[in-house]
C-alpha cells in the first residue's frame, strides 16, 4: 500500500505545535511520553528532522472533543486497563471496611 503525502502539508515542531497552541517543548515531550499527534521522523539519526502533518494534526484533534467533562471522563476511564482502580476503594481505610491496622496479621505488632 503506497501513501502520497503532500510535502506542503509538512509543518515543524514548532509549526505544529503554534497550531495546536501548545508550547514547542510540551510537543517534544507528548512526543517522548508517546500521547501526541502521530509524526514523521526523517532519518534513523538522533537529530533526524521530525515533520507533522497538519491533515493528521487536524485528525488528532478530532479525535479529542467531547461533549462534557463526563464523556472525557469515561473515555478516560475505557482506556485503562482492567482492575486499575483510583480512589478511596484503592485505600485501605474505614471508608471501604478496611483499614491499615486490621490488614497486618494477628498477634504482629509496630
């Protein structure tokens, strides 16, 4: 399967990044951590030149717009993985039944 790819559609990092209103660096580091838009690197060198494309760009950011904060949330929620739990259940504590004194084994003392 061959892709065309319009070289007028290239933008820098900086370029990207002044359309999507973020900070160059900020890009640089979604880039890294593997969360930002998908990009072109121009060679198997260490400073080999990265180019976004802005019809790609244009996708990414579609693909983030949400009606309200509770459909972010549950988008945010089906993405992590099975039995990942946030909050107080994580916690041992009275609030769920449990707590860090009634976790150790009987007779074991501080």
């Amino acid at each position: 399967m061959t892709t065309t790819i319009d070289l007028g559609d290239l933008l820098t990092t900086k370029e990207a990044a002044t359309l999507l209103g973020l900070k160059a660096n900020t890009l640089e580091i979604y880039r890294h951590q593997g969360k930002g838009p998908p990009f072109l690197k121009l060679g198997n060198e260490h400073g080999s030149a990265v180019r976004y494309q802005r019809s790609v760009l244009a996708a990414w950011l579609a693909q983030r717009s949400f009606e309200s904060t509770s459909a972010h949330t549950a988008a945010v929620r089906a993405k992590r993985a099975p039995g990942y739990t946030v909050g107080p259940s994580a916690i041992p504590g009275p609030w769920n039944g449990t707590s860090a004194a009634s976790s150790q084994p009987q007779g074991a003392s501080e």
